[in-house]
C-alpha cells in the first residue's frame, strides 16, 4: 500500500512542481500582466505550493508511521500565512510571486530534511518561526531609519571586523572557518554580512555620484574579500566578488570595467588554485571522480549515483537511499531531491530558482529609490550565484564550493540572512518612503 | 519621481545581468538533462553505488538469452528460496556475459540496470506490491548464435585463445569465446584461485576484446594497403623470393625456409612470402605506414558498444632500426592486436570499406513481452575505398584457394577469404600463436568474419584456419 501511495505520488509532485515552474515562467513578465491574471495565477501557484507541500508531508507520514510529518506540513502552512499577513502589513504592493517561490523551497526544504533527518526538520521549522520574528523586527527598524546609507561606514567597519575574528577564532569545518559558537547557538557571520555588505557599497554608490563612490566601494569590497579568503571561505568569497562586480556594473554601467574586474578576478582565481592545496583536491573531484571515489570524490561520485539512478521520474520519497551522501542535508540536498523526487522535479527547480532571480530583479527595476534598488539588485546576484554554486557543484556543473542552498539546506543563519534578504526586497518601495522625513530626492 | 521612459533607460543594465545569470542557470538545467539522459547510466555502475542493492528489493534480476533464444543468464532459488543467479551453460559465455556475485562483469554489469528495472504495465507492477511480490526484471536478448558459439568453443578446446565472429553488415557479435576461461556459477567459491596470481593464466581477462596478441602474417593485410596506398591503388610489385632477407645483421626467414621465387603482391599474399613482405616494408615511407594502420584504427579506442577493448598498437618512426621494421612489416616487432580488432578489419574488407560497430547486446524485453529498448547497427565509417576492399577481398580468396589456406576444407557451399597467421611470441622461435582471420559468403551474400587466436599451436593453416571452418559451418547451417 506504502508502495503504490509512493509510487503514484512521484507522478502528483511533479504534476503540481511542474504547474508552479510554468506559471512561474509567465509570472516572470509580472509587470505586463493583467492585474486579475496576475492575481489568478498567483493564487494557483500558491495552491500548488500547499498540494506538494501536503502530499510530500503525507507519503512520508505513510513510509515512516509518524504523524509528526502531517504536523510539520501544517506549522509550515502557518508560517506561510503569518510571512503572508506581515508582507502585506508594510507593504503596499505584495509580490505574491516571488513569495510564493520563497514558500516552494521552504516546502522543499521541510520535506526533504523531514525525509533525511527528522529531527533536523523539526529544528528547521522551529528556525523558520524565530527567524520570521527577528527580520520583522529588523525590517520595521529600517522603515524608521532615516537615510540608512548614512551608517554605510559603520557596515563595513562591523562587517570586516567580524569576518577576522571568525578567520583567526573560528571553528574549522571542511577545511574553512565559518562560524564560532555563542552558547548554543552556531554564528555565522559571513550569512549577515553579505546583507551589511550591499548597504556599504549601495551606500557609497548612492552618497558619492562620482569616483569616490567606486573607488571606496571596491576598496572596501576587497577587505572583505581578503578576510574571507583569510578564512578559507572560497565559496563566500566568490560570491562577494561576484556580487561587487555587477552591483558595480548596474550602477556605473561601465562595460570596460565589467570586463576588467571579471578578468583581475580570473587571475585571482587561478592563484588561488596554485596556493590552496583544497581546491585542487576539489579540482581532481570535479573533473575525475571516480579517480578519487575513496576519498576526495566520494562525495560528489555519490550525488551523481544518487541522481543518476534517481532517473527522470526519481526512486519515490523515502525508497532511495540520500544519506549515503555525506552532509547530505546541508550542501548536497539538491541530489537528495532529484534522487527522490526526481530529475524533471530537480530541472523545475533549477527553473524556479533562475524565475526567481528574474522576480528579484523586477522588484529592483520598480524600485523608486536608488539605494534599495542596488541592495535588491545586489541580493539578486547574491541569491544566483549562492544557487549556481550550489546546484553546479552537485551534479558536477562546476567544482564543489561548500555553499548552501537558499532556503532549502538545513541552517538558522542562512535562513535568517535569505529571510532578511527577501523582506527587503519585497518591502522596497515602503522601506524608503517612511524615512524620507528630510527633503531627500530620489537620484 | 523619474517618468517611466528615462526610467528603462537607465537601469536596463539590471536586466542585462539578469539574462546572463538566467543564461547561466539554462546552461546548468542542459548540463543537468544531459547527464541523467546520457552521462549517467556509464557512472552508475559502480562498486561505490549501493543503490543496487534497493532495486532487487523490489524486483527479480532478468534473464539472458541468445539471439536464438537459449537462456544463458537467470535467476533461481536455492533451498533456502534465496536468489541465486544460474549460467546453464557454465563457461560457454562466461567471458561475455559475466557474472553477478562477486561483484559484477561483463554484460551482467553493463546491463545490471536494465536487468533490475521492470516495464511490465503499471497495473501488474501495483498488483505485484500490494501483493508483496516482487516484479519481474527486463530481459536482455544478446547477439550470439548458440551453435556458433558452441562451435567455437569446442573448437577451441584445451588450448588458450580467442575466437570471434561478427556480421560485417550489422556489426551483431555472433560467437566470442576466450580461454582459460571458468565458471560463473561458482566464481565466489573460486575466487580466490581464479585470481591466484601464481598459478592463474589470467581467466578472468576476456582476451577477445582485451588480448594484445602480435598479430603474425595476418598484419600482412595491413602491409599491403599501405603498398597500395603508396602506389595510388596500383599492386605492380615483383620480388624474387630465396627464402630468406637479411637486412643489417638480422635474417628473416620464410615460413620453412621455403623458396617462394619470383612473386607478384598477389603470389606473396597468398604465399604469406616474409621476404618480400620485409623488403616492401623497407621501401614504404614510415609517416604513411602509421597513417595507414590509424586508419584502420590502430593506437585508436575501437568504436564499439561493448564495455572494454583494448587499443591495438603499432610503432614506427624515423629513428626505429630498419632490421625493427622489417620485422614489424611481417608483423611481429612490438604490435600488438586484440583478435576483436583483427575481427573488425576484415568486417570492414568484407563490407566494402565500411565498419560497423560490434555490439552484444540486441534489445530488452519486458516480462510481458513487450519491446523496451532495441539496438540499432551503428555506422562508424569508412575504413578503406571500395577498390581497396575489392582488391584484398581478391587477395585473400587467393589465400584460400592456391595459397597458405589451400588445403583447408571449408566446405562447398560457402565462398571463403582469408589471412593465416604465425606469430611469435618468445626467443623460441619453435612456439607460435595460431592465426586465422577471415570471412565467408554463402549463396545468399549472407557474410561472416572471423578471428581466431590458438596460443602456442602452432602454424596458422594447420589449426586456426580448420576451427574457422568449424565456426562457419555452424553459423550457415
């Protein structure tokens, strides 16, 4: 009976994922919509989301006897509602698009950890609720500070301070240092200052007009840089650059120096290879795994056996065998769910993701102000790039980097930082007009 | 507030990083698609995949059979109703087919996927898991003639080798046999013997596809090409043969010493003439020589579907002494052949210049009879022109009927070409490998090429040659 609930499911999850990514592909034209479309497909997807969300929760509720999994479908359920209700409380327009895909990777998230580590999910969820409560707190602060690009120094100062204290104290994972512990709660300040770094160089764009503005910026870009690299935090790094540069680019709109930065980071790129003995070790695992199976390639030569029988149509929920995945439940959860779910699932939502960049862009574009349009634009990049990092490095796209999936990998820190990412975003015409008490124009 | 226009203007950069990144992302989903449609199924099957072992939870490995229909490969119960895997035939196919066990080989391994996945109908499938039954696994028809096969081994009997039979017009392997061979049915108890390396001659290594055996007079054909090749298609040549050449200090005798005499291409062919064969490998310009063995694929990865071959080699350069390449011209020196690849380039002669990959395995059928997946003949190209092939297909049915296969009987019906071969091996000149490679057409134009390998036999007429007989008459009875 177990069997055939499964078995039949694979095909309902992926009838409802795929529903969402086609309607996601539309939604990504949000501003040429009719008004009544837009709300009609938004309310689908929304649906949708709750359909997968349910049945997911459901055949794990049958393969693993424990009506935990029917809880966690509801908690999640009102999560939705409250982010809902708090969006639409500071904002005037919701983009109900985008947070629905916001509520499709926490589904993905939940069901996923729920099937590899039950208690892991649990935790997650119980993230899910703090998290919510902190950014609602953060974002009303901001609505109430005037002139935010004021304090640009003080990010940066804090930022950078922070990030060499976890470069010279913190803890060793993986062969980088990412976090130090406060009691029992793991810090990981890089997920934080990625949000305080795109106020310091939106900042400097938008307080000077001229060169200053640049050149601090950059400045101050390759400080942080520097201390992530002192961490041997690559993948973060790379997404700080990444993000830099094309923060750079859509303010200045200056192609030569586009090219110039992407070819001085190509070279920083293969000095680093030359003086990181581990990422050469992730450059073998990337190219020849199975010349590394025993040791460094085991990891990603399992993703790709996981994906690779998983097949189009995936194994079923719980019939596949993902913890053979080493940290399966952090950075490789991506294979977990194509094992399972199923590569056609995997593709819709790599689609979804890409849908969501576009949507984060979209708010950017109508952003009336300038400072939150580089911030949203800036966490644009950063949501990519993470993603790109991710999903590459675990079906061999590229080599492994060690970064989390957005909001879909187990961890409070990045959940907070995407969930104060995403706020922001959707809030990015009200945020600016309760401070603007003094007669500032927009630029 | 900014009026809409000047607004697109100046932030249309927003949207440019936005198609790049998108770009990036559909870039990912190709890479992503293309691995699990194509990439996967080679990376799968490997000793670190666990996963395996969860399909036969569910459903009962398939069965092998020939293309005639014999069961080579199925699952049974032990006394104790577990599964065990049966090979009736024990080591009749033991190198192709493989073995499950001790981990996997051969088609076993290369098709374990497909073995363990069930297609029959989703209605049956569902019965079965409410039922608690496990469903029955695909079947996998392979190429191989049962006769043929039987043929060959017999054929082979106790000596040590190779024998391999292809259609040249669908590249279908119709018999692959390899000695010392053993039993599958029983490699875990053995499997420390088997692998014993003092007193194992190597059975598990399947010497059709993977042997590097020096290839003799068959090489000669190869020679010949290059002749032609040199002289724009014309095989004018003229050798007075006195039974041996010596070049440096080294001589290279004929076959018995025999004085072949004054000889055209045509008469040294047939007469497998090693001194004029040594003296034509002198004049040939060496770059065009390597030129042309490439182009019959030497020092290349062989374009099949199996799952391992072996590259043949052969080296010649400037700096190689001339008494090497004379040597090498006759085909001993350092080249090396699998009796697979011997087998292809005479499938190619046959079909007129055009190679047809070799493959094992046919199609898989659901339990319920249904076609799931069926190989179709893969061209890989042009070897040779037609004149050439047309040209050596002349040569070798002079083999056959005035020259070194004179006096091998190989039956009325059938119209046979071929190349015999004595290789060397060791110091010992007194103990050589057995060749024959060749083809046979029947009234019909049905076509046949085979290799054959006896290590340590002896002269190739005297026993390759009579086993390739034996090897045709199963196969156009």
């Amino acid at each position: 009976m177990v069997n055939v609930i499964t078995s039949f499911s694979r095909i309902t999850i992926l009838s409802f994922v795929l529903i969402f990514t086609l309607i996601d592909l539309v939604q990504i034209f949000e501003y040429k919509l009719n008004e009544a479309v837009y709300s009609i497909l938004s309310t689908i997807q929304s649906v949708m989301v709750v359909l997968f969300l349910f049945n997911g929760t459901f055949v794990l509720f049958m393969a693993k006897e424990d009506a935990g999994m029917i809880m966690l479908g509801i908690f999640t359920c009102i999560f939705f509602v409250g982010f809902y209700v708090a969006v639409y409380r500071l904002s005037v327009f919701v983009p109900r698009a985008l947070i629905n895909n916001m509520f499709l990777f926490i589904s993905f998230g939940i069901i996923a950890l729920a099937r590899l580590k039950t208690e892991f999910a649990a935790k997650h969820m119980i993230f899910l609720f703090i998290t919510l409560v902190i950014s609602l707190l953060v974002i009303m602060g901001l609505k109430y500070v005037d002139r935010i690009e004021r304090f640009m120094y003080i990010f940066a100062i804090v930022g950078i301070i922070l990030l060499l204290i976890v470069a010279f104290f913190g803890q060793v994972e993986n062969g980088a240092k990412l976090s130090f512990a406060a009691g029992p709660i793991r810090f990981q300040p890089s997920e934080f200052i990625k949000l305080s770094f795109l106020f310091f160089i939106s900042g400097c764009i938008v307080t000077f007009k001229d060169m200053r503005g640049f050149l601090i910026a950059s400045i101050g870009s390759a400080v942080h840089v520097v201390a992530l690299v002192l961490a041997r935090d690559l993948g973060t790094a790379l997404i700080f650059l990444t993000a830099y540069v094309f923060v750079m680019f859509i303010a200045y709109k200056n192609y030569i120096v586009l090219s110039l930065e992407i070819g001085v980071a190509t070279i920083g790129g293969i000095l680093a290879y030359h003086y990181f003995p581990h990422i050469q070790t992730r450059f073998i695992a990337w190219t020849d795994p199975l010349s590394v199976v025993d040791d460094k390639g085991y990891q990603i030569s399992q993703s790709l056996f996981a994906i690779g029988t998983g097949g189009w149509l995936g194994s079923g929920l719980n019939k596949g065998m993902p913890n053979k995945i080493p940290v399966v439940t952090m950075d490789f959860i991506f294979a977990a769910i194509s094992e399972e779910m199923g590569a056609i699932v995997g593709v819709c939502l790599i689609v979804c993701f890409a849908c969501t960049v576009m949507l984060i862009l979209n708010a950017a574009f109508n952003c009336n102000n300038s400072f939150y349009m580089l911030v949203s634009s800036g966490i644009a990049v950063l949501f990519a790039v993470q993603t790109i990092l991710n999903i590459g490095g675990v079906i061999k796209f590229i080599p492994s980097t060690g970064v989390t999936l957005p909001f879909i990998s187990y961890g409070g820190n990045s959940l907070l930082s995407l969930m104060l990412c995403f706020l922001i975003v959707s809030c990015s015409n009200n945020l600016y007009f309760d401070s603007r008490q003094g007669r500032r124009h927009d630029r | 507030m900014i009026d809409k226009k000047t607004h697109r203007l100046i932030r249309k950069e927003i949207y440019i990083v936005g198609i790049l990144f998108f770009g990036l992302f559909i870039a990912m989903i190709v890479y992503f698609c293309n691995y699990v449609n194509n990439g996967s199924k080679e990376f799968i099957y490997n000793a670190y995949n666990s996963r395996f072992s969860v399909f036969s939870d569910d459903v009962v490995r398939g069965n092998i059979y020939t293309a005639d229909g014999k069961v080579i490969a199925k699952t049974a119960y032990d006394s104790e109703d577990n599964e065990v895997r049966v090979y009736p035939d024990e080591r009749l196919f033991c190198h192709a087919v493989g073995y499950v066990g001790q981990g996997m080989a051969g088609l076993e391994a290369q098709y374990s996927f497909d073995l363990l996945k069930s297609n029959i109908t989703l209605e049956d499938q569902i019965n079965n898991n409410l039922a608690g039954q496990k469903s029955p696994g695909d079947s996998l028809y392979t190429t191989f003639d049962y006769d043929t096969q039987l043929a060959a081994f017999d054929g082979l009997g106790m000596f040590d080798g190779a024998v391999i039979a292809i259609e040249p017009d669908t590249g279908r392997i119709v018999a692959m046999v390899s000695k010392p061979d053993y039993d599958p049915n029983t490699i875990a108890k053995y499997w420390d013997d088997i692998t014993d390396s003092t007193k194992n001659k190597s059975s598990l290594l399947n010497r059709a596809t993977s042997g590097a055996y020096p290839p003799g007079s068959t090489f000669k054909i190869v020679t010949t090409l290059a002749y032609l090749r040199a002289n724009n298609g014309d095989d004018t040549f003229s050798y007075s043969c006195n039974g041996k050449f010596e070049i440096d200090d080294y001589t290279i005798h004929c076959s018995g010493n025999k004085k072949h005499g004054s000889e055209d291409l045509l008469k040294a062919f047939s007469n497998s003439c090693n001194s004029a064969y040594a003296y034509m490998g002198l004049e040939l310009d060496r770059n065009a020589f390597i030129g042309t063995s490439e182009d019959l694929l030497f020092n290349t990865t062989l374009p099949t579907l199996l799952d391992t071959t072996k590259k043949s080699s052969f080296k010649i350069d400037d700096k190689t002494k001339d008494s090497i390449v004379a040597q090498t011209a006759i085909g001993q020196g350092s080249t090396t052949v699998s009796p697979l690849h011997m087998c292809m380039i005479v499938s190619a002669i046959a079909n007129d210049g055009v190679l047809m990959e070799p493959y094992l395995a046919d199609k898989l059928i659901s339990a319920d009879g249904q076609l799931v997946s069926q190989t179709e003949p893969v061209e890989y190209g042009q070897l040779l022109t037609k004149e050439e092939s047309q040209l050596l297909q002349s040569y070798m049915a002079a083999v056959v009927e005035e020259g070194t296969a004179e006096k091998v009987n190989f039956g009325e019906e059938l119209t046979v070409y071929g190349k015999t071969g004595t290789a060397e091996y060791t110091e010992d000149k007194s103990v050589t490998h057995s060749w024959f490679v060749g083809y046979a057409v029947d009234d019909n134009g049905n076509k046949l090429a085979v290799a054959v390998i006896m290590e340590g036999a002896g002269y190739g007429s005297k026993y390759a040659a009579p086993l390739a007989a034996k090897v045709f008459e199963a196969y156009f009875q």
